[in-house]
C-alpha cells in the first residue's frame, strides 16, 4: 500500500514524542496540518508565525520535548527566522518544518521559493531537506534529538510540496527508532569537593539560578541544598521559582550588593552574558571565584575564568554537593557579615517598593498595578511577562514559586513573545495542570506586536488573563494633553515621538470582537474587580486594560548597564 510523504512526517513525529504543533497552514502544508492531526498530534492554528514559533519553542521549554512550528514556504518560513533565533539564544529546544516550493519548479521562479534550508542553517542546530520520503523518518529522529540534546535548541526540517506529496510504498519506510533519552550526565567527584572547599572557605558565598537549571528540573535538589546550607541565592529572570522567590535565603531584592560582594560565585544553569553584566567589574568584584556548571563545555570560561568549571547536568551536581557539604556540616550562620549585609539591603529595597506601591493615587504607578496584581492572582500562576519598564519592575513584585512559571523576553530580549508563550503555558496547563492559570502581564507596546492571537486564545478556549499595563508608550508615553500639544501644527511625522503610542488605546475592546467585554481600569479598587472576574472566566482568554500615569518609571539604577563602555 502507498503511503505519502505527510503521513510519514506525522508518524515520525509522533514516533519522535513531539505532541503539540503550533503552525499558519497554506501552500503546500494544509494536507500536512490534517496528517498531523489524524496522528493525534495537538495542532493548534495561530495568526503570525513567528507567534506560532514562539508558542512552539515555549511548548518545548515547559515539557522538555520541542514542540513544532509549521509554516508555508518563503513569507511563511521567513517569519519564523526571528523565532529560531530565539529559541536558539534561549537554548531552548523547538523544531521548525516549513513547506517549500515543488523541486521541479525550483530556479525558474517556483511560488515562495527560497533557499530555506541555507536561510535557517546559522539559527539552528541541524537543519535538512530530506531527500525523498523514505528518508523522513531519519531526519525527524534526528532532528527532534538535536534540538533537545545538550544545551537545547532549535531544528529546521524542509518540505517541498513534491516531498510531502510524494508516495511510496508503506513496506520500503524504515521504521525508526525512538532513541533513548541521554542519561544525565554526572559530575567528576574531584570537582564536586573543590566546589565544596570552596563554598565552605567563603566569606560571601552566593548561588545564582539560572533557566538552565529549571530546564534541568533540579528544583528538589537545589530546594534541598539552600535548605540546608542556608546559601543566599538569587535566580536569573526565568531561574525564578526553582527555588521559590518566597524562600528566606531568596536575595533579589538585595540583587546589586550580591553580585558586587560576593567572593565565591556556584552558577547553576546561567551564562555570564549580558544579562549577568559578563561576570565582570565593576558589577561584580575582580577576584571572585565561579564554579560554573553547565550542559554545555563550549560555555566554560566564556568571559571569565571559572575557578571550578564542571561539565554536568545540574540536578546530580546539586545533588553530590548537597551531600559534601553534609558531610562537612556546613551551614552559612544566619548571624554572618553576611547576611547581616543582605539583610539590610533587602530591607531598604523593601521600603522603596512599599513606599511606590502604596501610593495608589491614580493615574497609578507601574508599583501600585503590580502589587495589586500580585495580591489577586492565584500563588500558582504561569507568569509570562515582556515590556521594558512592565518586565522589569513585575519581575521583583510578581513572584515565582514553581520552578517553569516565568516566561519572558529571555536572554535575546525579544518583545513579541508574549502572546504566543501564553498560548502554549495555556495548553500545558489545559493538559497537564488543569486548575492553573496563565497570567500575561504585558507593556501596551510589547501587547501590539501579536496581539492578534487574542483570537487563537478564544478559538481554542484558553482562559490567558492577559493584563496590559498602558503607559501610551515605548519605556514610556505621553498624557493626552501633552500629546496634543506636540502634533498641534505641521507634521505629525516629525512631532511625533518614536516612543509615543496613541494615548489610552482601549486594547480591552478587543474582546468585543467575540461578542464580550474587557476590563479598563484605572484605579486599585478596579484591578482588583477585573482580576476577580477574570479568574472566573474559564473558557476564554480575558483583558484587562490599566491605564497608569504615563510617566511612571523604576527605580532609579545604580549602574547604567547598556551604555556601560569597555572600550
Ligand atoms: P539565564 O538566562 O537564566 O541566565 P542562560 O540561558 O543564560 O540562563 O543559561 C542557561 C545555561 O544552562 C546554558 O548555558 C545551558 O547550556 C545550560 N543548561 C541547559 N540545560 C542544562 C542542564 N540540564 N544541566 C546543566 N546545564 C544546563
Ligand atoms: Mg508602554
């Protein structure tokens, strides 16, 4: 019997453990997006897709496996170039299959043709067009293990509509395996005790948690050894929750004097990147000692040099430390310089925040939203989270404490993700976490780039309680008055500023497309009501629009970290 080129995708994947699909169909790939679910693949239709790609790679981060994104060739496989990338500097892992033009059009001007397989080679791990439709199942094996093993990231499989069309007979496919999944890679013993000496002989110790440990789900063994070392931990934007924000030994809100004193750094799953100001003065002290654990050797060194550099998945690292520091009986006193130190910077940071926060004179400010918002939602929330000031101020009040729950602009500082994580977290949870709920806390700018997937969300009944905190602005906006004035007379294009955005665009009104209401809200009093509703709505995605004074900002930084120059 005949079997074609679709059919075997589908199989393959499904073979492979891929469950969830996030794709735009056309050209050659509708037959493909039906084979798909004929397979019991989950596919789920969105707008853009490069939304779809960031729904794919976030599938991916949540259940360790990478999702799919499908696309039509050329336009189609070109808007998901920004999403590759991503998941690529995420490390995250995601497997990208576009359509492509019939082989026997290609170089006399095919629809959509494109060199896709050498467009999507420098965002990938592995990129391939199989050769014929025998070979899918090869390539899709390999694929899916690329893309997932060692430091994750991302995979492109091409599909001319020839390829998917094509049929052979059903006896001449091999039938793949499914490879094991790569045990976990254990530490060298002689690393774990210097790692131990250490820590032990530090007079600052400081632990930093980064995403690569949640995606390693090492959250009970590092649970187990701040526990019981009483170290002073801070996790990066999406290490949050591994070990819960809440957890007393949890030093975020003390975030600049940590990294600045601390002598002995143990980096779990994080890279001394930008985001960690590279491990370097004047952010971090010049001697400072970093015991660097990672998946990935090539990371090692990378912009310092790592006093202890232990190649090792971080879950059997923490585990074989916890015990070596049992055996020494070592515990960080409470009553250590220290702590003392982190203490009091923890608590002046504290009274900042509450003194913002308890201002709630509207129009409000970015603390006042924020700490209301914290307070509504249920403690279990799937945050995700992007905007500039929106980000970065919710990152230290909206709390974490389980490991997966933050998904952010990330390590490329991508505007746009939102959306489309909040539609993946929300088919997690459908499948896996049925009573969980997803919360997207988004800029007005970063909401505009996909905010069209509002109707993938009502399509698909995913109850997302999108929250969009409206300044009127890039960083920030413009009141009205003031908006008038500046395009009063002559050119809008030239009185306009770049980081304005029209003043208080009712977003929430998008949910009378669907024949609902959203929320606008200006004061405290109103989030609270909106939230309330929101949470008892379960079968689709609610917004709620808070207009706060469009000049609100954070705090004011102590280091100017973009523009600080080594040059
Ligand atoms: P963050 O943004 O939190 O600082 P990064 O994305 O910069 O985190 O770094 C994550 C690191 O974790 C990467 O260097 C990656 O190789 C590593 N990593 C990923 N999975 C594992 C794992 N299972 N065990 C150890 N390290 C891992
Ligand atoms: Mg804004």
């Amino acid at each position: 019997m005949g079997i074609d080129g679709n059919t075997i995708l589908a199989e393959s994947l499904k073979k492979q453990g891929v469950e969830y699909v996030f794709g735009i169909v056309g050209i050659p790939v509708i037959e493909t997006s039906m084979a798909f679910q004929a397979a019991g693949l989950k596919y789920i239709g969105m707008r853009n897709e490069q939304a779809a790609c960031y729904a794919a790679q976030a599938i991916g981060y949540l259940t360790g496996k990478p999702g799919v994104c499908l696309a039509v060739s050329g336009p189609g496989l070109l808007h998901c170039v920004g999403g590759m990338a991503n998941a690529q500097v995420n490390a995250w892992p995601l497997l990208v299959i576009a359509g492509s033009c019939a082989e026997d059009h290609e170089g006399i001007g095919g629809f959509q043709e494109w060199p896709q397989v050498d467009s999507s080679r420098i965002y990938c791990k592995y990129t391939a067009r199989p050769p014929s439709p025998r070979l899918i199942p090869l390539h899709v094996e390999k694929a899916v293990r690329l893309a997932s093993a060692g430091r994750p990231g991302a995979a492109y499989l091409d599909m001319p509509g020839t390829l998917l069309m094509g049929e052979v007979e059903e006896e001449k496919v091999p039938s793949l395996y499914n490879a094991e999944t790569v045990k976990l890679a254990h530490p060298d013993p002689a690393l774990v005790s210097q790692a131990a000496d250490l820590l032990a002989g530090a007079k600052r110790p400081l632990i930093i948690v980064g995403k690569g440990a949640a995606y390693a789900r090492a959250e009970d063994a590092l649970c187990k050894l701040v526990d019981e070392t009483k170290l002073p931990f801070l996790p990066t934007p999406m290490g949050k929750g591994v070990v819960p924000d809440a957890s007393a030994h949890c030093v975020s809100a003390a975030r600049t004097q940590a990294l600045l004193k601390a002598d002995v750094i143990l980096l779990l799953g994080a890279r001394l990147n930008w985001m960690l100001h590279f491990g370097q003065a004047p952010r971090f002290d010049k001697d400072v000692k970093v015991i660097q654990v990672d998946i990935s050797p090539e990371e090692f060194h990378n912009s310092v040099k790592s006093e202890v550099a232990v190649h090792s998945d971080i879950k059997p690292f923490a585990e074989a430390l916890a015990q070596k520091l049992r055996e020494k009986k070592f515990a960080l006193p409470p009553s250590s310089e220290w702590w003392q130190l982190l203490r009091e910077k923890q608590k002046a940071n504290a009274e900042f925040v509450a003194a913002q926060a308890n201002d709630t004179s509207p129009p409000l400010n970015y603390f006042a939203v924020f700490k209301t918002v914290q307070a509504a939602i249920p403690e279990d929330s799937i945050i995700v989270s992007e905007g500039a000031n929106t980000m970065d101020i919710g990152r230290g009040m909206l709390l974490n404490n389980k490991p997966r729950h933050r998904l952010d602009a990330g390590t490329f500082g991508t505007m746009g993700v939102g959306p489309g994580f909040a539609v993946a977290a929300a088919m997690w949870c459908r499948d896996y976490a049925p009573n969980k709920r997803v919360v997207c806390v988004e800029g007005d700018s970063a909401f505009g780039f996909s905010g069209m997937e509002i109707e993938t969300m009502f399509r698909y009944k995913l109850p997302v309680i999108i929250v969009i905190v409206n300044n009127n602005g890039i960083y920030s906006g413009f009141d009205k008055e003031v908006m008038d004035d500046i395009q009063a007379d002559g050119d809008v294009t030239q009185s306009t500023p770049p980081t304005a955005l029209s003043v208080q665009v009712r977003y929430e009104k998008m949910m009378e497309m669907f024949g609902e209401t959203g929320h606008l809200c200006h004061t405290v009093e109103e989030i609270q009501v909106a939230i309330k509703a929101a949470i008892a709505v379960t079968d689709r995605p609610s917004i709620i629009n808070i207009l706060i004074n469009p000049s609100s900002s954070r705090k004011p930084q102590a280091f100017n970290w973009l523009t600080e120059s080594k040059l």
